[in-house]
C-alpha cells in the first residue's frame, strides 16, 4: 500500500520544492505537478508531489492521520 501525505511548500527553486509536515522540512520535486505556488498543498509520496489539493482537504486528511494514532514527519 502506497500512501501520499499533504504538506505545505514553503518554498520553490525551479522544479524542486521544499515543503513542511509536522515541524520537518523536505526538498521534493515538482515534476509531475503544474503550477505549484508556495503556501499550496501537495500530495507528496517518495520525494514527488503528486497533486495539489486544497488547505481544507489537507487538514481533514491530517486530522484522520492523527486519529488513528499516525504521525506524520515528512
């Protein structure tokens, strides 16, 4: 089973991303997602953003994650 959390890019440097999940800090690549801005949300799995979803559906994803007992660290 595969599994893509949501993170916030807090900063773009061509096509990589660094993006922020529960206090860590990661450098991730862009490549299959346009039009990414800073302060968006993606969909991020082994160093890939896989799309970019909404700050709503990223908390609500969050809060499940951490209702079954799951925290996220990048």
């Amino acid at each position: 089973m595969c599994l893509a959390l949501p993170a916030r890019v807090i900063a773009i440097d061509g096509e990589l991303a660094t993006v922020e999940l529960g206090g860590v800090r990661k450098e991730i690549s862009l490549a299959l997602v346009e039009g990414v801005q800073v302060e968006d949300y993606v969909l991020v799995h082994v160093g890939y953003a896989l799309a970019r979803v909404s700050p709503e559906e990223a908390e609500r994803t969050l809060a499940l994650l951490a209702e079954a007992g799951l925290e996220p660290s990048g």
